[in-house]
C-alpha cells in the first residue's frame, strides 16, 4: 500500500514537472521539486532533480564518481547520501531524522535530453502525533549550478491530517508547513471506554472493600 501511495505521489510531482516544462524548462536550471507528505506515523519527502540540457554534463560529473560514463547504483547511493545531509526537517522545534527510502538516477544519456528526471524518496522513522496543531520547517541546502526549487505539501491521504498554512521563502528552499491532526473518533472512543472501565473497576474495590470492613465490625459488636 506504501509504495502504491508512493507512486501516485510520485506521478503528481512528476505532472507538475512537466507543467513546467511545457510552460518553458530553461536549459541551464537544475530543478529541485520536493513534495512533502505528512502522516501520523511518518513524513516522507518524494523529490524529483531534473537538470536542464546545458547542466546535464554536471550533474553526470558529480554523479558518476569513476568518471566512466555509466551511473553505478553505489554512485547514485551516494549521491542520495550526500543530498540527504543538505536537508533539515523539523516538527514542533525538534529536528527529525530522515533517512534515504529509495532512489533511481536515469542513465547520462536520457540525463542528457534535459528529460531525465532523478527520484529520490526520504522518510523520518515512524512516530506517534499527538493531536491538535503542529509546525513542519523543511530547508533545502543543496546548491547547484542554476537551481530552480519547488516546495509543496501532499494532499493528506487521511482525513485525519488537515494542512492549514503553507509559507515558503521567495526561492523556495526554505517551507513551513502548519497542520492539524484530529484522531478518528473511534480511537477517542476507545481510550474512553479504557478510562472508564477503570474507573469502574477502582469504584467496585472500594465498594467491596467497604464493605468487608462494616461486616467485620458487626461481628466483632456482637461478639
């Protein structure tokens, strides 16, 4: 089920990719488009590295680490690697670890028709929300000759997490997402029912207990 939500989050990125490219990709900018998916146990980041015809060659160079002409998938670990650690992800103040999912880097020759489209996919270990308000801040550190960043939030697969907010800095490496998460009502329910049985069941101890002791003192009066 992860990888099929994957997917499709993967291919609204890559739509709004192409929307750019119709609208007119520039040939030396290096595109960095990153969506953020929010859920209760996890954030993931899906971020597509498009690099125009006239960056290509770079971007191969900085890849292609043997200087062979071909991306080994070791070298393209490593990359995914070094991209990761330009990259901070925080929740409520308190910096998350993230962590490399999968990744797929086109070989230099669909690289260089200014088409070929790396995918990188990160995730954070999973955690619990609590409910109510929350604060994401992502930040983009990776530089690249000509870059070009794009920063938005998923559409929440749950109707659970509700995106209120979204502020980006003027060039986008910087976004600060604003969210809400309400629990299912039949989560509350049941956490309800626990505290209520057990108040129910330290409400009969003292019932029993009370009266263990008044029989004990009748029978002590009559003797």
């Amino acid at each position: 089920m992860t990888r099929v939500i994957g997917i499709v989050i993967l291919l609204q990125v890559v739509l709004a990719c192409l929307a750019i490219s119709v609208s007119g990709h520039e040939l030396d900018e290096f595109t960095q488009a990153t969506l953020i998916s929010i859920s209760p146990k996890e954030v993931r980041l899906y971020v597509n590295l498009t690099p125009g015809v006239e960056v290509a060659e770079q971007f191969i160079q900085r890849v292609d680490r043997n200087k062979n002409g071909e991306i080994l998938r070791e070298e393209g670990a490593e990359y995914a690697d070094s991209f990761l650690r330009d990259l901070s992800v925080s929740l409520d103040g308190q910096d998350l670890e993230i962590r490399v999912a999968e990744f797929q880097i086109p070989d230099p020759a669909e690289l260089r028709t200014g088409w070929g489209m790396a995918q990188i996919e990160l995730a954070t270990p999973l955690f619990t929300l609590s409910p109510g308000e929350h604060r994401l801040i992502f930040e983009n550190r990776h530089s690249f000759n000509g870059s070009v960043y794009i920063v938005n939030a998923a559409r929440p697969e749950l109707e659970t997490i509700e995106i209120l907010e979204q502020i980006r800095s003027e060039e986008q490496t910087q976004s600060e997402i604003c969210f809400a998460y309400h629990p299912p009502p039949s989560e509350d329910a049941y956490w309800g029912a626990i505290v209520a049985l057990g108040l129910l069941f330290i409400f009969g101890l003292m019932v029993i207990r009370f009266r263990w002791h008044r029989r004990i003192s009748r029978s002590s009066f009559i003797a």
